[in-house]
C-alpha cells in the first residue's frame, strides 16, 4: 500500500507568516541574470504557451522576476500582447529598478519573497499602490529562479508560491510558470526535482480549493546544472500537443508522465498499485538513478536481510528503494513516500509517524524512516534523538518489531569525533528503547557519505547477533562512502579535521592554568588537553561525551554540579550556541562556595566580532556584585576558514 501525502498539510493554511524578517527586503545589488541561447528558446516556449491561454490577448496583469535586458517581457509580449505597463517586477538591485520603471513596469526593490509577503501581509503599502493602478489578481505569474526548491533558501520560494494561493493572487483563467534547477537537490533519479515541485504546486493548490494542469515541462543543461521550467494553466484545457524545442528541447512530462503523478500523488490500490508504480520504475527512462540512491539502496537491502520476512512499515523515497527491495523478499509492505518540500523554515520534522499512527492497527517486524529529502539535522537534533516522535509514536504504541531503519542527512562540523554524529543517533535510539521497555535495538549495519551535506543509514536489530553482509552491488560512487558490520559504540575514537585545533591550543593552555588548583575541563573528544591534567575533572553538556571521558579513565562530573576552582571549556560552536548552552552552568559554578578567585577559560568561534564581545560581556558582569571580573585574550587562531579566540576570565572575590 503506497501513500504520497503532505507530512504536515495543515501548515498550509494555519502558518501566517513564514518569511523571517531578514528576508523580507534585499538590497544586496545582486541581479536576476539570463540570456543565454536556451533561456532566449525557453522564453518564446513559454510566451507560445501563454497565447495559448489568453488567445485575444493578456489584459490583465504579470508578476515577472526580470532585468532591464527585458527578454522575457519581450517574448510575452509577442506571445500574448503584455504590456510592461501592467507588469510588477521584483529585483534587488536599485540600478536595475530603474531601468525597469523607465520602461513602464511597477518594481518592487526586493526579491519576489519580500513582495510576495508584504501583498499578503498587506504591510509596505505594495497591495495598496498596485490596486490604486487597477490591479486585482495575475493572470501570469513566472517565478523565474537561479536556484532549487529543495534545500533551506528554496523554503524561502516555497513560500513564495504559498502566498500566491492563499492571497487568492491568481487569476481565474491564468499562468503560473516555475523555473528552478537541480544544484543542491538530493535526487534519487532524474528530473526527480520536477517531480516533487508538481507535487507541492498540485498540494497546496487543493488546499486553496484551486484547480490547475500541466501545460508542459522543459530542461536544458547549464553550467549550474539542469534547469526546469514547468508550467501549470488555470480554466482552461490543457494543451493536447506540447510545442517542440529545436535544440534542447527534451519535454519531460507527456502521458506517462500523467500516469505516474497519480501514483506518486494518490493512495494507490494496495498490490495493483505496487505493481504499477514498479512497471514505470523498470520500463521508463525515469529509471535513471543516482549515485545518491544507490546509495539508499544498499542500505535498503542490508535493512530487508536483516528482517528476513514480516511486515514493514516504510517512509520511503523516490523510486522506493526499500519498498522495493523487500516486496521481493515476499514482505508485506505499507509505504508512505516522503514529502521531499516543506514550505516553512525550521528543522526538519520528526514526528512524521503521528499522522499514520491511528491506521497501524498492529505491530509492523520492521520500520523504515527516511528524512533524507529534509533539511539537514544540526548536532543539537541527533543529540535529542531519543525524544523524536517518530520513535516516541512507534516505542509507546508498540508498533516497532525487531528491526529499525534511518536514513539521515546530517550537519558534521562540530563533530567531537569521528563517527559522533552516528553515535549520537546509535545512543539515542537505546535510550528511548529503555525508556519504553522495548528490547535494546542494536546497530547492525552503518553507512555515511557526502552529497553536498553527509548523510547516513543506520540499520537497528533486536538480535545482537543478527548476521547481515555487505551488499555484494557495485560501490555507489558517492564522496566519502564508508560502509560498516556491527557499528562499535565502544571503538578507539579519532579526531576530526575540527578537532586538531585543540592539539596546538593545549600548549597555550598549559601557562595560564595553575597544575596544583583543582581544575574541570570540557574538551571535544578528551584527545589532547585533559591527558595533561591528571587532577581535573571531566565535563560536557552531552551524555555520550561524558561515556567517553569515563572510557578513557577520566573523572567525571555534571555541568550543574562543577565545583573546581579552574573552569575550560573549549567547544566547536560560535558565541549564540556557546552562551545558550553553558551560560547556566558557568553561573551556577560561580554560586559554589568556598573559592576567593576562579578562572574561566573559553575557546569560541568568533566570526561575528558584535556576537563575541556581547558574549564576553555578559560573562565578565555574572555576579558583579561578588566579583570583580577580568579579560584576557591569549590567542586568536585561523582555522577551517573559521576565527577562534582563546581567553580567559579571571574572578576575584569582592
């Protein structure tokens, strides 16, 4: 049984404002920039397609991403006789403002994200101005974008396209063209990115109760990578012959096309549906995957082998490899594809489960859950896994069997060691099994690699002793492939390449703290400082890191219970992070009795100077009315293209 539906689809209509305000009004001078042979060839496409829908003409109004070059305006205007008169035009750069306005059209000095939310907003005075000039809704509306859909920036133009719906901005009979390309997308096989933004469009208009077609999908090949234009009509039928490109033109979406967006957009009939989605998936030229899911697919098989037979409950990705995989071991599978577009900034969402949770009546013996089309998961998340509701959902309603699968893209920059981030979700998948009295799920099976962010899979197994090999398919051909039998939570440790900067600071640590006055360290990975300091203590905000300092032989203590004279705590994190994360355990060292001086050293991320220096602030007046603070700055360091300052604060008893 296969699913495609929206994770969250209230959020749609129940989040107002999406757009931060940083986004709202960029001035940066940059520009929306084209030209080129094949977006000159595009541009009359689309202009054709255009005369289609307003076959006497286009009286009404054009919101346009264009530049004071005017070639899409120029090809709309021999296509359905728009006027730059009734064009609104969105750009940032002032200079080019004002090239556009001579010509005629309204601009808007900003990106298409400021206008978008200030017309829904009504704030700025745009909606006010515009309906003063008779304007009322767009009949055409091209978001001509440099980038993809599907990475943090591309929530941003989501949300763009939310707005247009939910303002009611378009036109009864009317145009909405989408130009994006696939630099930054995780795609399991080719054109998956257009896929999904039919997808989204088709989501969030059903919303709105809007009724929209496809009149056609183009791509060419740039610099930047392929590049999408897909356009949806509105009142009228879509066109049954599609224009045909003289050079570049692969038309990507035809009848077969049609066929598979219902399976992927619609509850397919359990076994039929199945069926029919693999027929496209084997007989298609859709059938071309990446290197990125030959990658899942290994894990998808080692997944499968380590179940052996039952039932499985799968969030799975395009192409479903996992689903895949085990209907041919004969396993009965129900499959939700993963919503790979969230028009909403955040983190990525978790809790995924919970809208299916009513309608597992039963047990499934494996799960499998991919977030690999989300946002990638910070430190702070992975360290939280045992809180994710997905596994609180499947824990506490003893839906999970024997075997887990998860599939993760991840941020690895404050790694304290190698293999941390993978530890971290190995530890909180234990905990949370503890904590629901379900058998310890133990790491069978580990893989990571880098498209763009790193990401992982990591395959869980009640059976300690559950024996899977590595897939015998050929290497996925992806950065930084690593594959591993029985993940060892207990293995001697390696530094990272962010972690090395601490080995040249132990030096300069060394003078500024006395060897004879009791001392509590916090050092990522406990690799070069702490071995210095036989009498110190041990300490960190994370409990996995506290596991490691007691494996290696080191006392340790609770941040809230520090009680040492000397206080270091060097971190991976900028100042934000920093002050939220210890500014409460500095303080409630500072309250214990019984020392008439104190020192603090700190090692933080200093590219945001203001950030810093707020930051030092703070932590030289905590108390002022017991102590009498005191800064020193003892090094500042390049490193990973990142600042770093050394200092240290001493304390003196007033």
């Amino acid at each position: 049984m296969v699913r495609s539906v929206l994770a969250h689809p209230q959020r749609l209509l129940t989040d107002v404002t999406l757009v931060t305000p940083k986004c709202v009004k960029k001035t940066t001078g940059a520009t929306y920039m084209g030209g080129s042979d094949q977006k000159e060839e595009v541009n009359k496409w689309l202009a054709d397609v255009a005369g289609g829908v307003f076959k006497g003409g286009c009286t009404g109004w054009a919101l346009l991403l264009e530049t004071q070059r005017m070639t899409t305006l120029r090809c709309m205007k021999e296509g359905c006789e728009l006027e730059p008169e009734r064009c609104v035009v969105p750009n940032p750069s002032k200079e080019e403002c004002g090239a556009l306005k001579a010509t005629g059209c309204h601009t808007y000095e900003g990106t298409s994200h400021g206008l978008l939310h200030e017309m829904t907003e009504g704030t700025g005075g745009v909606l006010e101005d515009l309906t003063s000039k008779g304007f009322k809704t767009f009949d055409i509306v091209w978001l001509d974008y440099c980038g993809t859909l599907m990475t943090a920036a591309g929530r941003k133009r989501q949300t763009d396209i939310l707005h247009l719906f939910r303002s009611n901005l378009l036109s009864e009979r009317c145009l909405l063209a989408i130009t994006f390309c696939v630099r930054g997308s995780r795609n399991m096989y080719r054109d998956q990115v257009a896929d999904v933004t039919k997808k989204l469009v088709f989501s969030i208009a059903k919303a709105y109760g809007v009724s929209l077609s496809v009149s056609g999908t183009v791509t060419y090949s740039s610099k930047s990578g392929p590049i999408h234009t897909l356009a949806f009509v509105r009142g009228v039928p879509r066109p049954t012959k599609l224009p045909v490109l003289k050079s570049t033109g692969r038309i990507i979406y035809e009848g077969a096309f049609d066929r598979r967006a219902t399976l992927l957009t619609v509850w397919a009939a359990k076994a039929k549906g199945i069926k029919q989605l693999w027929e496209f998936i084997r007989d298609t030229d859709w059938r071309c995957p990446t290197p990125h899911y030959r990658a899942v697919e290994q894990g998808g098989r080692v997944f499968g082998d380590a179940l052996g037979s039952g039932t499985v409950f799968a969030l799975d990705t395009g192409m479903l490899p996992v689903t895949k995989y085990c209907q041919n071991k004969g396993m009965k599978v129900d499959t939700v594809l993963e919503d790979m577009m969230d028009a909403e900034e955040g983190y990525p969402h978790t809790d995924i489960t919970n809208n299916h949770v009513a309608e597992m009546t039963s047990a499934y013996d494996g799960v499998w859950l991919s977030y690999l089309g989300r946002k990638a998961y910070p430190a702070k998340m992975l360290r939280k896994c045992h809180e994710w509701g997905d596994l609180r959902n499947l824990l506490q309603n003893k839906l999970l069997g024997s075997t887990l699968g998860l599939a993760i893209p991840y941020v690895s920059a404050v790694e304290p060691w190698e293999g941390c981030c993978t530890d971290w979700v190995v530890h909180g998948v234990q905990t949370a099994c503890r904590d629901y009295s379900h058998p310890l799920l133990h790491p069978v099976y580990a893989s990571s690699w880098v498209l763009g962010t790193p990401h992982m899979i990591v395959v869980f197994s009640t059976d300690e002793k559950c024996k899977v090999g590595l897939p015998t398919t050929s290497d996925p051909e992806v950065k930084r492939w690593e594959n591993h039998i029985n993940w060892d939570l207990n293995r001697a440790k390696r530094t990272t390449f962010h972690g090395i900067k601490f080995k040249a600071l132990a030096k300069d640590i060394q003078p500024i703290l006395s060897s004879e006055e009791s001392c509590v360290i916090c050092e990522p990975g406990v690799f070069y400082l702490a071995p210095l300091y036989s009498r110190c203590q041990f300490t960190a905000p994370d409990e996995l890191e506290m596991m490691e300092a007691r494996r290696k032989g080191f006392e340790t203590v609770a941040p809230t219970e520090i009680a040492a004279q000397n206080l270091v705590v060097l971190t991976n994190e900028g100042s934000t992070p920093f002050a939220l994360i210890w500014m409460p355990y500095i303080t409630s060292w500072l309250n214990v009795p019984g020392f008439s001086s104190r020192l603090l050293v700190i090692l933080v991320e200093v590219s945001h100077h203001q950030l810093f220096d707020d930051l030092l602030g703070v932590l030289s007046g905590l108390l002022q009315d017991q102590y009498e603070a005191t800064v020193s700055k003892h090094k500042a360091m390049m490193h990973a293209a990142r600042r770093w300052e050394l200092v240290s604060i001493s304390y003196q008893t007033k």
